[in-house]
C-alpha cells in the first residue's frame, strides 16, 4: 500500500473512531434521559389517576356488580380527559380476583367511546403481561414497554394496598411511537453534531501532518526496497548485541525484532554464540572470536537453514555495525539429508523387515544347467525363521549347508536367474519342518533374490479353522433349535437347519428362502426384520418376543436372540427361535385368572379397585361426572340355608350375568364379597345413576332363576353415591358413601333404591 494511502487512511481512521465514540456517548446519554424524563411522566400519571378516584373507589370492589355502569363511565369520562389533556394513550387500574385480572376504571380514545369498544367494568384482562401479575404478587413498581390488542406501550404499574392487605394497580400507557420519533430525532441530532466534529479533527490532523511527511516518506521507500526481497536483511550492532534494522522476511521468517537483542546460544560454560551473526563471545568481558565473513545458520524458529554473510557498514551516526544477509538453503541441505536418510532407511528396512531375504549366485555345470547356488547376503529376519546364521552361510554354497535340498528348489531359482522371469512359490521344508511362501526374482545377471515368509502357523490355523468349521457344521445342523443364518442388511435368509425348517413346515432351504420365514407372516413385514438386525449390528445381542400368525390362523410366539456372527469370514446375522407359545398362553391364562372371580365371571375386587382408581384420577383432572353403585341380594342367607350352596353360588351368577347384560361399555362391575357388587358409572350424573340403579332392580326382580331344586327370583338393594366437584371424597369414601346409602335401603323396607344424603343438609 503506497504512503500517501496508508496516511490518508490512517487520519481518516483516527477522526471516524472520535466522532463515532462522541456520536454513541451523546446518543446513550440523551437516550437515557428522555427514558427518566418519560419515566418520571408515568410516575406522575399515576398519582394524578389516584387524586381523580374517590378514596374509597377501590374498597368497594368484591365482584362485577360493585360498581354501576353509570358510575364506571361518569370515571371513564373523567379520566378520558386527563389522558387527552397529558399526552397519555391510557390511564386505567386492575384488581385481581384468584388467578383473574379484571378492570376497574379506565379512560377510552374518542373512536372508542364513540363505537362503545371501549373496556367494561370487570372486564376479564386476558393478555395481560407477566410484569402485571408480579406487581400484585410483591406489591412492586415495574416499568416495561409491552405491546397488545390496544397497541405498543412504555407503561408503568403501580400498586397500592387497600385496608383489607388487598392491591389495585394503577397503570398509565405512553405510546411507543412517541418515544420512538423522539429518539430518532436525537440520533439524527448526534449524527449532525458528529459530522461536524469529525470533519474538524480531520482538518487539525492534516494541517499538523507537514512537519514529519518528508522523513516517513524516505523512510516508507527504503523499507519498501528491502521488504521486496526473499532474502532476509538486518544490522546488528557488534558492541551491544542489539538489531538496529530488520526487512519483513528477516521479521517473518526469523522473527527478528527491531530493537531487539541477538539470539544468545550457550555452547560451553563461559561461551556462547550469536544464533544470527555467528559471533563466538566468551568470557567475562564477552572478547568476540575472530572475524567470519561467511557461515551456514539452522534457524530454530522455522527449521531452515540458511547461508549467512556479514559486511562492516556506517550506521547514521558514525558508528560501525554489521550488515547481514541470509539466504535460504534448505532445499540443498534437504537433499543431502534425503540421501543420507535414505541409505539409512534402506539399511534399516533390510535388517528388520519381517520377511526373510536372501541375496543369491547361481552355479551351473559346462553345459549351462543349475546345479546349486551360493549365498551372498541374508538379513536377521532370514536367519530367525531358517535357524542358520549369516556367518555359516555367507559365500558357501546350499547343498554344503542343507544336503537334503531338493533339486526342484534348485531347478526353480536356476530358471529365475537364468530367465529374469520371476516366480511366487509355496512349499514344504522338509529340512526346516516348516511351510513357506517364497517370492523370487533377478536383480542381476546369474544372480536371484528370494523373499519368503514363514507360513507354519497360518497353514496350521486354516487347518485348525476346517476341522472347526466341520464340527460347527454338523453342530448346527443337528440341533434342535431352530436356527437361521440372514444377511445383516436384507434380512434374506442364506442357510438354516433342520429344525428351523421343520419349524415352518419347509421341505428344503429353497422353500424356506422363499417364503423369507420369521419376517413374512402377518403382521411383520421385512421392514420389521431389517430394523431389528440393524439394531443388533449397532448395539450388539438382542432378544425379543416375535407374535405370528401361523399357516393354521392360529397366533404363535417365538423368543427371537439376534446376534452378529462372522461366518466363512463375512458378517453375517445368526437367528436363534425359541417357542414361546405356550408359556404366553399361560402368562395370558395367569392374568385373566388374576383379574376374574371365578364364581361370577366378574372382576374381582382387586381389579375392580385398580380399574376405578383409573377413572377416579380421571375425574379428578376433568371434573367429569362419577357414580357408584352398592349392590346386595335381599335375604341371600336363607337361600344358602335351604338350598344349599351350590344353589346359592347358580343364584350368585344368574344375578352377575343379568348386571353384566344390563353395563355400557365404559362401566365398570366387581363382585365387591359374599352376595354384593360393587358398579363404577363414568360420565354418570345422579339422576342417570338413579335410573340406572332402578332399571337394574326391575330386571333382577322380574328374573326367574331355575335351578334343580326350585325356580327362585331374588329382589336387589341399592346404594347410590356421587363425586361432587364441590363436595370433593376419595374413592374409598365414595366407596363407604354407596354402603351407607346401601345400609339405608336395607333398613327401610329392601327391594329399593337409596342415595348417599350429607349430613351436612
């Protein structure tokens, strides 16, 4: 960037960052006191509201007939004008009622008063805000700018405590747009000022700028010259170790610093070097080593070397110093550090490679066949897995280490280096007693290099994993629990044993795949199965219960273990089905028995009371009509005595089954104990409850029970009670009220109908 630029910017910068600093401390300043000054008009709002209501307005309140209307728009008139006549858009006061707050004197606009929209007295504030309902809480003034259906508002909410420890609030509305102009018109006010100002610092900046553009300028070119350059450029003072001068790459690259004191290396005790001018000093007096024009420098900021010259120049003030120059050489040192590291590595890699080498001449008779070869150079490796050393084999030949080799081996490696033609290899030594993997081919000219690996135990593993793999076979095919082999991302079944096709009822595999089993009856889908298999391969084992319906229509259950398995070395799904059946049909048969008497057929108690505590909360959370019934058999006793109980317990369900016939679908009916049911009506007031306990006497009344010994009829009594949402009890008070009213029809004649009466009238 050009010197003219970089100052034009710099002045530019300086006036734009005061102007902007005064326009924001002006602005915020006169924000803040338009906001006290508006505050301040609400305060005084209020207690004019509280001057203009009779004292004892407020007292009277206790419900919406507290005030007439006549009276209630006499105020609105009153406090419509003080509104129009201070600027405000309303003035009103709330009182609260339980959780409702509700008008109690208010002023109108003009179009309001005028169409009759204007608030009502008791008029239910529906949205009013949550700063609202806190000044009742605490008794607290609040300011707060909130909008609603009657616009945006700066507002405040005072309260103030009646006789009776009760609130009324005063609030008085400013409109939001008043303060809004207001405020734009002081922003444009700050703005005006602030142009101004920042036009007169830019003036007084520039008017002072002569004096030191000259100098900036001669200085602005020559460190234009030096950053230009890739080489790094700095002057040090040799007397007191301090940079006078440094270029951007010098600066970048090294980190020199203007000013700064030369990098200090210790390199023995007393001794240390300039790390940039490579000055020896040692010593007390710090005596520098003799002068050295030229040297090579390892930076260890950047890791880059570089090739330093020093020449002795005048400084500005007549003292010499030393001008340096560094250019960079790492490439070329790179390079010949590659080559070095390289060889190393190559050494490195053939002494540890895991693989054995063997570096080989071959020998042949006068006719040209091979008839044995010579050992050159072997590495550790070979030396471990042949159990022969380097220093018996180096230069003798094989058939003089191992006689037994065969000529195959040596027929093998002679056509390798006769040929060029390489060759891969896995074989037996009978020698060594061990298998390898042998990869050969010709460096040279009658010469072969051989790299093998010690294969022994993998052959001896794949051994091993046949002979597993042979008994998990037949393992798997023999068991009788059905088991599945799936694909884990379609679910499609690759193989399963006899026992999971006899399971389906498939002949063959062919059969089983393409009816796709476990997944395919209703009312799974493979949708079901592909999901459950992913889950297993995310989270590992699942088990689960599976229901079907079987070929027959019939509902089966299966117990379904899902796991990954790594199978002929791919990822397969393993499905493990175990029968379930008939242990669900006797959970399920377990559970009716629970919840049935198993006389009546009916719930019995405990159930009975589990379900009606259901409704009960029910009733709780919707205030929804709830009656219970108490029901008893009339001189039940005498039956058992003369009949006997096997008469008594045909009586018991003939009633149960005419009760039951006579239930809607959302009643409940228990055999409460001995001769008495207990009935739950949901959404039931007191006169349905009352019909319905009626209509069921008349049908047992009329009933004709014929048992071996006799027809009988019985006749019922019964008690009714009912929740009341304003005589709150309990179920089992509810349940004591039903028994109470059941003892009171018992005692007034039976055959009847009698409800719970309070006490209480």
């Amino acid at each position: 960037m050009k010197f003219w630029r970089k100052l034009a910017l710099t002045f530019v910068g300086t006036a734009a960052v005061i102007t902007g600093l005064f326009v924001m401390a002006s602005y915020n300043s006169l924000r803040q006191t338009l906001l006290e000054e508006s505050d301040q008009r609400l305060r005084a709002g209020a207690y004019a509201v509280l001057a203009l209501l009779p004292p004892d307005y407020h007292q009277r309140i206790s419900g919406p007939d507290s005030v007439t209307s006549e009276r209630f728009l006499a105020d609105m008139a009153v406090l419509s004008d003080y509104a129009d006549h201070a600027g405000f858009a309303y003035v009103y006061t709330y009182m609260k009622f339980g959780d409702r707050i509700v008008t109690t004197a208010s002023s109108a606009t003009v179009d309001e008063r005028r169409h009759l929209t204007h608030d009502r007295f008791f008029q239910h504030y529906d949205t009013a805000p949550p700063e609202l309902h806190a000044s009742f809480d605490d008794g607290r003034t609040r300011y707060l700018e909130y909008s609603d259906a009657y616009g945006e508002f700066r507002s405040i909410f005072l309260p103030i405590r009646i006789n009776d420890d009760r609130y009324y609030v005063i609030g008085v509305d400013l409109e939001l747009s008043y303060l809004r102009e207001k405020l734009a018109a002081m922003r444009r006010q700050s703005i005006g000022i602030g142009l101004a100002l920042f036009s007169v610092t830019l003036l007084l900046l520039l008017s002072g700028s002569r004096t030191f553009i000259q100098p900036l300028q001669r200085e602005e070119r020559l460190t234009g010259i030096f950053d230009g350059l890739d080489t790094v450029v700095f002057v040090c003072d040799p007397e007191n170790r301090h940079i006078l001068f440094v270029n951007a790459h010098g600066r970048q690259a090294l980190g020199i610093r203007e000013h700064g004191a030369c990098e200090q290396e210790a390199i023995a005790p007393g001794e240390w070097r300039c790390a940039l001018c490579g000055i020896h000093h040692h010593g007390s007096d710090g005596a520098s080593d003799p002068w050295i024009p030229r040297w090579e420098m390892h930076s260890r900021r950047n890791g880059r070397w570089y090739d330093c010259q020093r020449k002795v120049m005048q400084w500005s003030d007549g003292r010499n110093v030393h001008l340096q120059i560094a250019h960079d050489i790492t490439e070329r040192k790179q390079i010949g550090q590659h080559l070095e590291r390289s060889e190393a590595r190559f050494r490195q890699l053939f002494d540890e490679m895991l693989d054995g080498y063997a570096l080989h001449e071959i020998l042949c008779d006068p006719r040209g066949k091979p008839i044995d070869y010579r050992y050159i150079e072997v590495n550790p490796a070979f030396e471990r897995m042949t159990g022969l050393k380097a220093d018996n084999l180096i230069g003798r030949r094989v058939r003089e280490v191992l006689p037994g080799t065969e000529d195959y081996w040596i027929d093998t490696y002679g056509k390798v280096a006769l040929t060029g033609e390489p060759a891969c290899i896995e074989n037996y030594s009978r020698e060594l007693g061990k298998f390898f993997e042998v990869r050969a081919y010709r460096p040279a000219p009658g010469e072969f290099v051989v790299v093998f690996a010690d294969t022994t135990q993998r052959k001896r593993s794949e051994q091993a994993l046949q002979r597993s793999e042979q008994h998990f076979r037949a393992l798997f095919t023999d068991l009788p629990v059905p088991i599945l082999i799936c694909e884990t991302e379609t679910a499609d079944i690759i193989d399963a044993n006899h026992a999971a096709m006899a399971a389906y009822h498939c002949d063959n595999l062919e059969s089983l795949q393409k009816g796709q089993a476990w997944y395919s009856a209703p009312p799974y889908s493979r949708a079901d199965a592909v999901r459950w298999h992913h889950k297993a391969v995310a989270e590992g084992l699942q088990v689960f219960e599976w229901c079907y319906t079987d070929r027959d229509g019939q509902p089966a259950w299966i117990m379904i273990y899902l796991n990954v398995a790594m199978i002929h070395g791919q990822q397969r799904m393993l499905v493990i089905q175990l029968d379930i059946t008939e242990r669900k049909r006797m959970e399920a048969e377990l559970r009716r028995i629970s919840s049935i008497d198993a006389l009546t057929g009916l719930l019995n108690r405990g159930h009975f009371f589990t379900l009606a505590e259901r409704e009960y909360q029910v009733f709780r959370r919707h205030q929804r009509p709830l009656s219970l019934l108490m029901i008893d058999i009339d001189h039940f006793k005498p039956i058992n005595d003369r009949y006997g109980h096997g008469i008594g317990d045909q009586v018991l369900r003939a009633v149960a089954n005419r009760l039951q016939e006579n239930l809607r679908q959302t009643d409940l009916l228990g055999r409460y104990g001995g001769e008495e049911f207990v009935m739950l009506l949901p959404d039931t007031h007191e006169e349905m409850a009352v019909v319905l306990a009626e209509r069921l006497r008349q049908t047992v009344a009329r009933q004709r029970i014929e048992t071996p010994r006799a027809v009988l009829s019985v006749t019922l009594s019964l008690g009714v009670a009912v929740l009341h949402k304003d005589r709150p009890a309990t179920l089992g008070e509810l349940i004591e009220q039903a028994d109470q009213a059941l003892y009171r029809a018992k005692q007034t004649g039976r055959n009847q109908v009698a409800c719970w009466v309070c006490s209480d009238g």
